[in-house]
C-alpha cells in the first residue's frame, strides 16, 4: 500500500545515554522505514529530545516525567492516544500500531481500539521464554496476545512460550534485523594473525554465561598458553566477572559500536555465545557473517543456524562442554558461511519484505494472517 504510515510504540528505544540499548528495535524500524512511512512514539528518555529524525524516521518522545508505577502506564497513554490523533490531525494518520513487547503492546491494543487502527506487536522478551512472568504481567500479556492482529515473535523458541501462555494468540516468527553486509565485509579481509583469540560480545549479565565461559579458559589455559579472551560489552556483573578472570588472559573491553565490533571479530579466532537463554542471538548471526567459527549453547533461538553451518553447541551452563567445544573450534579448519544464505533470512531486505506482506495483510482483513506459525527454529 504505496504511502502507507506505521506508528512504532516500542517499549525501549535508543537514547543518548544508552545508545546501543534496544539497538534490536531500531534496525526493525529502519528496515521497516524502507517501504513505509514510519514515526517511532519512543519511552521518555532525560536525555534524548521530543523530536528527532533519525534517517528518515521520526522519533517523538513524551517529557520525561510523570507518575510512577502503574500510574505512569496510564499517563503514556494519554500521551500515546493523544499524539496519535494530533498525526491524524496533521494529515499524517496511522494506518498501523507496531509495538514492541506486551506490555507497550497492551497500549497498542488500547489505542487501536479507540482509534480503529490495527495491531501488529513484536516480542522480544525472554522472561516469556524463560516462564517468569506471572500475576498481572502475565494477565497483560494474554489480553495483549489475544487481542492484536498479529503477534510475531522474533524465533520459533519465543513463538512456543508465547502460544503456551496464550494459545489463542496469531502468531508469525519474523526474524530480528542482522547487519549481514558489514560484518561481511569484515569477514573478507585476510586475517593477518591466526591464533588462538577467543571474543564474547554482549551484556555482562548472569544469563549471558560469561562466569561459564571463564571457567572453560581457566580449563583450556593450562593446555594451550596462546589462548587468550576478550570481552566486548558491560553491565552490572562486570566487576564480579572480572574479579573471577583474575590471573586468566582476559581482557574486559567494555562497550563498543557495532562497526568496532566488527572490527574486533576481524582479529579473533572463534565468536563464543554461552547464553542460557537468547530469544533470539543477533551476536551468533554477526559472527557467522563475519566469517568466524561460533560456539554457542541450546540456549540460544539461533543456534540451529549456527548447528547448520557447521558451529558447535553445547548445553547452557556446562564450562566443561564449553571448553571441549572451543578446544575444537581453535583447531578446526573453517569454511566461511556465504554472506548471500544470511541475508536471505536476516538482512534488512529480507526483514523488510515480510513486514510490508504483514502490513499488507493487516491492513485488508478479508485478506488477513489468521494461522499460528511456529516459524523456523532461528
């Protein structure tokens, strides 16, 4: 539908003070931005303006303060339904509500109602995976479930938790955006020193298994003194973690932008991804553009891929297995993953084609998605 105008209500968003944060939701809105008029209703943020272009899209924000609690849900409300109805004002009226998780999708649900506009919410959420949401997160997300036009998980893994808590939900995997072309074009270039260098990129968090990852290099080091890890990314488990690598060749790089990364995947040897739950792992994807070896765990939505192409994948929260799985993959010879197989399933273009078919569809309901899909395990 040519000029067709998608309102995203996510429930994170870049800010200036955390700018990789929820950086997942933005390659979506840009992927979608391809086709569709898009303008982003962003969370208050202390720090980022009330109004922004970002590469075409318009990103609004409300002032950031308000109620607290329950309360401060129903204050952007107002503020979501208000400024929904001063774009159609403007000349500039929703077609589509696109939110991201239940609960901005309960909003959604709210204001498309009043407004007569239809639903579309992508989750991301692993407490959905993981069986931890309860009460009235857990009423939310049902009522949420069952009430948007379509729900799209971003794996099959995601997609069986939220049909087990809601059946009646219609759900559609779409896959999250991966930059297949920069981290490819990494990929490409000579490596200069072949060795033995480990890379973990992600949030130092608990579930992302770096404390599992440090006790397989503790295991491998006194097999192999070239080995050696570093560490992209922070978070509140950093100072524990780094107390625990103590003694071990492992260095904490703290967070970088994403074409460091690339750039630091250029120089290892084998992207590791011990999470114990992923919903979905853009960071396994990055790596396998970029030409590396990935070793990751059942864990993660991703790791069937990863399995595909050769990478090994061992059980969550098993150093052991994880040192034995890297041990392989320092000495395997490596054939590198065609860029042209990932970006059919997880470039931008790709993404952007079955958005504008779900938009399509939605946007016509005689002609509307009515099947529950598990999707691929990615």
């Amino acid at each position: 539908m040519a000029g067709r105008h998608v309102v995203v209500m996510p429930e994170w968003y870049p800010a200036p003070h955390e700018p990789l944060s929820a950086a997942f939701v933005r390659d979506q809105v840009l992927a979608i931005a391809r086709d569709s008029d898009v303008t982003v209703l962003a969370p208050p943020s202390r720090d980022a303006p009330l109004e922004v272009v970002d590469e075409g899209v318009r990103v609004l924000r409300p002032v950031p303060h308000g109620p607290r609690g329950r309360l401060s849900r129903l204050w952007r409300l107002r503020w979501l339904d208000r400024t929904v109805g001063q774009l159609a004002a403007d000349g500039h009226r929703a077609d589509i509500l696109h939110a991201h998780v239940f609960s901005a999708g309960l909003l959604a649900v709210l204001v498309g109602r009043r407004r007569r506009l239809p639903v579309v919410v992508t989750e991301h959420l692993s407490d959905i995976l993981e069986g931890r949401v309860f009460g009235w997160d857990a009423a939310v997300a049902r009522f949420t479930y069952r009430h948007a036009g379509l729900v799209c998980p971003v794996s099959g893994f995601l997609a069986s938790a939220v049909l087990a808590l809601e059946p009646r939900a219609n759900c559609l995997v779409v896959n999250n955006v991966v930059d297949i072309e920069m981290f490819a074009t990494i990929g490409r270039r000579k490596r200069q020193c072949p060795g033995r260098r480990l890379l973990f990129v992600g949030r130092l968090v608990r579930k992302k298994g770096v404390h599992d990852l440090i006790a397989a290099v503790r295991l491998l080091v006194d097999d192999d003194s070239s080995l050696s890890l570093d560490v992209i990314g922070d978070g509140p488990e950093r100072g524990r973690l780094e107390a625990e690598a103590n003694g071990l060749p492992i260095r904490f790089l703290g967070s970088r932008p994403r074409l460091e990364v690339a750039s630091e995947m250029h120089r290892a040897d084998v992207l590791v991804v011990p999470s114990h739950v992923e919903t979905f792992g853009i960071t396994a994807i990055e790596g396998l553009a970029a030409g590396l070896p990935v070793v990751t765990t059942s864990g993660v939505a991703t790791s069937s891929t990863v399995a595909e192409f050769g990478g090994r994948i061992v059980p969550p929260g098993d150093p052991q297995e994880l040192a034995t799985a890297l041990a392989w993959a320092v000495r395997q010879p490596w054939q590198p993953v065609p860029a042209v197989e990932l970006e059919s399933r997880f470039g931008a273009g790709a993404v952007a084609t079955t958005w504008e078919s779900i938009y399509s569809a939605l946007g016509h309901p005689s002609q509307g998605t009515t099947r529950r899909d598990d999707g691929p395990r990615e």
